[in-house]
C-alpha cells in the first residue's frame, strides 16, 4: 500500500511538473509573439513617420517655391520704375511677336526627353500634387527658353535645385528646375530658344532631367495645354 501511494505521488509530481513546464512553454512563446508584434508595430511607426516627413518637405519645399513666385508676381505687377524688375532703359522693340497668352497650344517642351508625370497628380508615396512636369533627360542638354522675356530669379533653391524663372509678361511665367548649370542671372532679356541651362540633377532627383511650370499671376497651369500639338 505504502508503495503504491509513493508511485501515485511520484506519478503526480512528474505530471505537475510536465504541466509546468508546459506553461512556461507557452509563456516563452506568448512573450515571444508579443516581442515580435511590438517590433512590427515600431517598424511601422517609423515607416509611417518617414512617410509623414517626406510629404511635409515636399509640402514645404512647394510652399517656398510658391512663397517666391508669389513675391515675384507682387513685385513685377508693381508700376514701372529704374528698379532691376522695371528698368525702363530697356529697349522694347526686342520683345517682337505675339503676347504669351496667345501662344496656348504652340509652345513646344524646353527639353528633349520623355515627360515622367501628369500634371494635377501625386508625386510618388506622397499627397503632395505634381504642379509642373519632370522631364527627364540626359544630364547637361541644353534647356532652352520657351518665349522672350526676362530672368527675375536665377539661384539655387531647396528641392528645386538650379532654378531659372522667367517672366513673359501679363502675369505669365516659366519655370525651369533641377538644373546642373544656370546660364542666364537676372535681369537678362531672352528670346524663344536662347539657351538658358543645362539638365542635371540638383534639385536631389534620383533621375536627371528638367522640372518645368508655367504659371499665371502665380497659379500653376498645366503645360500640356500650352504645347503644340504633333
């Protein structure tokens, strides 16, 4: 009797220690998969708050650009003076030709290359809207002018890189970006076709190539609608 009572014990023991070791089995692993899903949700976190600083660049660096055409269309909407935007001395005749507004549907791109996006659209992995086109294409080809008129900004600016802009006019503007050299400063008179820069890659794209916007009394337009139909 006695011995069968110790076995019963015996047995009791090992099974209570099977079960034990059973529980912290599944503890390991419970602490394991919660170690596991904290590491995913910390992994999205960052992901996610990439995410949410790219746009807000982006948003940032389309606020400066919008900030400084917004300057440049106060300040050339101003009544002539000798000032560098207004210089009277200029002489006028070099200016031939129709006005900018009615060269809708004959322009024709500032760069030879393939037009990676649509106007109006999202730039990639961001809410941020296109507002001109990328052209990409080889670096150091030459951009050139797309009307006559005069350089009001010809500097380096964040997340445009190089950037030309030229004014036509009635409230019209060109914008040329990304650009691996600038050869025109302000105040220079252009016509149609003067070359104005060469492609690169300055404005921090992964390709090389022309960013490009036309622009009236400051709101973007889409240049499509400006080109000349094949």
């Amino acid at each position: 009797m006695l011995n069968t009572n110790r076995a019963a014990a015996q047995e009791q023991s090992v099974t209570l220690a099977s079960l034990n070791a059973e529980e912290i089995a599944q503890r390991n692993n419970l602490k394991k998969g919660q170690q596991a899903r904290q590491r995913m949700l910390k992994k999205f976190s960052q992901q996610l708050r990439q995410q949410r600083r790219e746009v807000n660049r982006l948003q940032r660096d389309e606020n400066h650009l919008a900030q400084l055409v917004g300057k440049l269309a106060k300040m050339l909407a101003q009544p002539k003076s000798n000032s560098l935007f207004g210089n009277g001395n200029l002489p006028g005749n070099r200016f031939d030709g129709h006005p900018f507004e009615q060269l809708k549907g004959k322009l024709a791109l500032p760069v030879k290359g393939t037009i990676r996006n649509r106007f109006g659209t999202p730039r990639p992995d961001s809410t941020v809207l296109w507002k001109g086109l990328f052209v990409k294409s080889s670096t150091g080809q030459t951009v050139k002018a797309i009307a006559t008129g005069r350089v009001v900004f010809a500097d380096w600016l964040r997340g445009f890189g190089n950037l030309l802009i030229v004014d036509h006019g009635t409230g019209y503007m060109s914008l040329y970006g990304n650009n691996e050299t600038l050869f025109k400063q302000v105040g220079d008179l252009i016509s149609g076709g003067d070359t104005i820069a060469a492609v690169g890659n300055s404005g921090g794209n992964e390709e090389s190539g022309l960013y490009f916007e036309l622009r009236h009394e400051s709101k973007p337009l889409d240049p499509i609608a400006w080109l000349a139909s094949k």
